[in-house]
C-alpha cells in the first residue's frame, strides 16, 4: 500500500493541564475524504490544527508525505511556510484580508509564497472565483460579502496554492442554511475530483454521502472510524450512538 499523505502519530496537545487531544493516531491515504464527527469540545478542531502546526504538539508527530511537520524545516522535516505551499486550510470564519479584495486575497498569497507573477497570479485567481461562482465579486472587499462568498474565496484562496491536501475546520457553521449549502457543493465538487481532504464538520448529509471515511472523536480521542455506512448504520460506540440519535433526531 502507499504511504499515508498525512499521519498523526501518538500525538498529543495540552494548554496548561487541560488536555485536548489524547493519543492520536490517523493516517489519511492521498485522495481520501475524511470526515471527523463528534460532540462538541471532543478536540477535532485542536486535532485539524496539529496537522498543519497551528498548534503545535505536545507529543507524538504529524508527518505530511513522510517528513516530520516542525517549527525549523531541514533533514526528514517540513516547516509551516513549506507546509503551505502544499497543505491548505479552510477555516470555520474564512479569515480572510478585510483590507484587500477578493481577487488579491487569492493573488498575494501566491505572489508571496509561490513566487508567481502578478499577471499569472490574476489568471489563477479569477478562474478559481469563476470556479466557485464568486467572479462577480472579484474586486469587493470581505465585509461586503455574503458569507456564503466569503467561505467560497477562502476555498479559492486555499485552491490557488495547489495543495495537495485541504483541511476544513467546520466551514458552514457560521453560515445560514442556504449559504452553507453554496460552500458544500463546492467541497462535493472538489471530493469528486479526488483533492484530499480532512473536514470537521456538523454536517452530517456531507458526511454520509461524500466522506471514504468517516472517524468520531470524544473527549480528545478517536473512539470509531470506519466507511460513513459503518459509522452512520452500525456506530459500534455507545458516545456514536447517542450522538447520531441526538444530530439526527427530526
């Protein structure tokens, strides 16, 4: 089998005493579509963040296409700036630039850290805003966005450094129904192109009809994961079960 393009590996993250994630292991084959479920405080969101350092470890190590995630890049190891360039990230309240437009939140980021052109910048941009349906807003700024566009750019934004993997840290959850449903058409078309990806999410249709795999997380561990059928149709896990009874209730 190949190697895993993302592996966590025993990690764990405490601030102070509090511990978050617990001794966690997952690896993430190239192509995948995982999707990480569970109640709220169960430390997914802190587990997608160790993955591209923006918490770093307690213990244990994060490995992206078999080199060592850490602070300083060099033998066997990969920094965040190099992560960059091949790791994207979608985050649960876009953080985009407020001070710059739609259009130059996606072309900055690759005339800075890819060394692109202004004018390969812009084609790049531009076909990806078409791409999510967002052109029209190309030269308005974020706070005049619906948030439905706004969580679009940032997945245009994340698309335009080539990743070879997105994370996604519940991007519909500060959505209405209607704008959340905009951002999940543009992640399903995204799975079907075979872009690998890590989603947090609440949402559970996506979940059961996109992800490969499907891993529930409970008081900061992996406690089930298995095909969205085996989790959603058979949770093996007493927490499983009274959480897909209480978000799929009605």
């Amino acid at each position: 089998m190949a190697a895993p393009l993302i592996s966590v590996d025993h990690v764990d993250l405490s601030y102070g005493a509090k511990a978050v994630v617990r001794d966690v292991s997952l690896d993430v084959a190239r192509g995948e579509v995982v999707c990480i479920i569970g109640p709220s405080g169960a430390g997914k969101s802190s587990l997608l963040r160790c993955m591209n350092l923006l918490a770093p470890v307690s213990s244990g190590r994060v490995l992206f296409d078999g080199l060592e995630v850490s602070p300083k890049a060099g033998e066997g190891r990969i920094d965040q700036r190099q992560l960059a360039r091949r790791m994207g990230m979608v985050f649960q309240h876009f953080e985009l630039f407020p001070h710059l437009t739609i259009r130059a939140n996606l072309t900055l980021p690759q005339e800075r850290i890819l060394g692109r052109g202004k004018a390969e910048a812009r084609e790049r941009a531009d076909a990806l805003l078409e791409r999510v349906g967002i052109l029209a807003q190309a030269e308005q700024y974020p706070a005049t966005c619906s948030g439905g566009q706004q969580q679009r750019a940032a997945i245009a934004r994340a698309l335009a450094m080539d990743p070879e993997a997105i994370l996604f840290d519940e991007p519909t959850s500060a959505l209405d129904p209607e704008y959340g449903a905009e951002v999940l058409a543009v992640m399903k078309s995204l799975a079907a192109e075979g872009i690998t990806m890590v989603v947090v999410t609440h949402e559970m249709g996506f979940a059961r009809e996109v992800a490969d795999r499907v891993v529930v997380m409970d008081a900061g561990q992996i406690i089930e994961q298995g095909t969205s059928q085996q989790v959603f149709e058979s949770p093996s896990h007493p927490v499983t079960q009274r959480f897909l009874r209480a978000v799929l209730r009605g």
